[in-house]
C-alpha cells in the first residue's frame, strides 16, 4: 500500500518482536502483545551481545528509526529486520535500519532475496524458506511464504508460535486512527474499506488469485490469539474464526471475477 497514507497513525502499525523490556512494548501501539511475546528473546548463532535480539518485523517508511531510537529500543541492538514484501513501507527504510544495526541482518523470503533485496540491500538477506522456523531464545518464528498474499509475488508472513502471534503485515487493512489493538471484529471494517477502496484509485490492491483462498486457510489453521496488523488495530481473539471470516471477506468482494476492472 502506499507509504503517505500511513504517517498519522505510524504507531499503530508497526510491529516488532525484538528483544527489549516488555514495558518498552507500550510505545509500539498495535506492536504491544507481539512484543511482549518476544520480549528477552535471545539470538541463535548471534555474535550479539546478551542484551541484544530480533527480528523486527517492519522496516518501512524512512523516518521512524529515530523515533524507535527514542521510544523504544536502542537500534543498535537489533539482529534481525525482517518484513513482507518489497514495497516502501515495508522495507524502504531497510538500508537505515542496516546503517544504525551494525549485527542486524535482513530476513525475507528466497524469492524476495533474489529477486530484490540482495540487489538493495546494503547486506545480503538470509533468505528464509517455506515453512522454515527459527529461534531467538525463548521464541519461535514460522516463516510462512505467502506468494501474492496479501500482494507481491515474494510476500511472507512470520507466525511466533510460543504466544501465537501472527505478524499479517497488510491482511485486515482497515483506515483510520484506530486503537492500537481490538478484541472486536476487524474482519468488517478491512470489508468496508476494501469495498470502497474497490471503487477507487486504489482498486486491486490485492490480488484474488488460485492461491488466496488455501493460504489463509493455511493461516488459520495456525490458531493465531494475536494478529498483529501493519495498518490498523492489531487483533486479540479467535485468529482462526478471523482468518477463516476474512477469506470469506476477500471472496465475496474479489472472487469470482469480482474484482474493480
Ligand atoms: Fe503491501
Ligand atoms: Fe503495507
């Protein structure tokens, strides 16, 4: 999605699981419950000193890691940055992230390596298969390769399986200076924004393609307590009755050769 449109609520869209205090998580807004969960996570064959960990999950819009300097957690100390896909709000600020975390290390996915980031990317990225799980201490992080969902053909998602939180990157948009996290529906208002948006300049933004409807079956099936969105409030509850609900969302809006022409 376009980067501009997300400057006003910036806090409530990013999330990170990197190792901090927990209390430092209050600052990230939607991030709150994610972070916690990989609070004090440590770092599987880290050069890092003990009091540093990741992944960040978001390496978006430049301008927020003075903020995050400020607000949350020294940026120095972070190991992994990792994101969804090649797309400026997701990864436009990789570079900067890379400048001010000497050890950290892009994540994404083998198609995304490979087809971009090693291109742009100041380091090279640890190119993550489907599926591939990796430790930062105490957690436990599922790097799911999602082709074309939410968009782009590298697109990935990353499932922390000790708390359950999936980081959904674009999934559940919804517009608006909303709370940082819900325990109400979200399903309805990504509807109602993707309905309108269909009538628009930003008609399509996600594709409905053979493989949309399995992947967030997949997702599901997964049992997320947390959802941790980049556009909108990040989501407590039952993330499967969520995921199962939003393919229902997407198809009835973008299904059957529904979507804006
Ligand atoms: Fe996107
Ligand atoms: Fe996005």
């Amino acid at each position: 999605m376009p980067a501009e449109m997300f400057f006003a609520p910036f806090a409530l869209m990013i999330f990170f699981a990197f190792g901090s205090s927990a209390s430092s998580s209050a600052a990230v807004g939607a991030a709150t419950t994610a972070t916690g969960a990989a609070a004090s996570a440590g770092l599987a064959a880290s050069t890092a000193p003990p009091s540093a960990a990741g992944p960040a999950f978001f390496a978006g819009c430049p301008g927020p890691v003075s903020r995050l300097d400020e607000q949350v957690i020294d940026p120095a100390s972070l190991r992994w940055i990792s994101f969804s896909h090649f797309e400026a709000d997701e990864c436009g600020a990789l570079n900067e992230w890379l400048n001010v975390a000497p050890q950290g290390t892009p994540v994404c996915s083998f198609v995304g390596a490979n087809v971009s980031v090693n291109d742009f990317a100041s380091r090279p990225a640890r190119a993550m298969s489907n599926d591939e799980v990796f430790a930062t201490g105490k957690y436990r992080f599922r790097f799911l390769a999602t082709p074309h969902v939410p968009h782009c053909w590298e697109a990935s998602l990353l499932f922390e399986e000790t708390a359950a939180t999936l980081f959904s990157s674009d999934l559940f948009f919804h517009w608006g200076n909303a709370e940082p996290k819900t325990t109400s529906d979200v399903v309805d208002r990504f509807k109602q924004g993707l309905v309108a948006d269909q009538q628009g300049p930003f008609a399509n933004a996600y594709p409905y393609t053979p493989l949309t409807e399995g992947t967030l079956k997949r997702l599901a099936a997964l049992k997320p307590r947390t959802i941790a969105l980049m556009h909108g409030s990040s989501f407590e509850g039952d993330g499967e009755k969520a995921l199962n609900d939003l393919a229902l969302a997407m198809r009835d809006v973008l299904g059957n050769g529904a979507a804006s022409k």
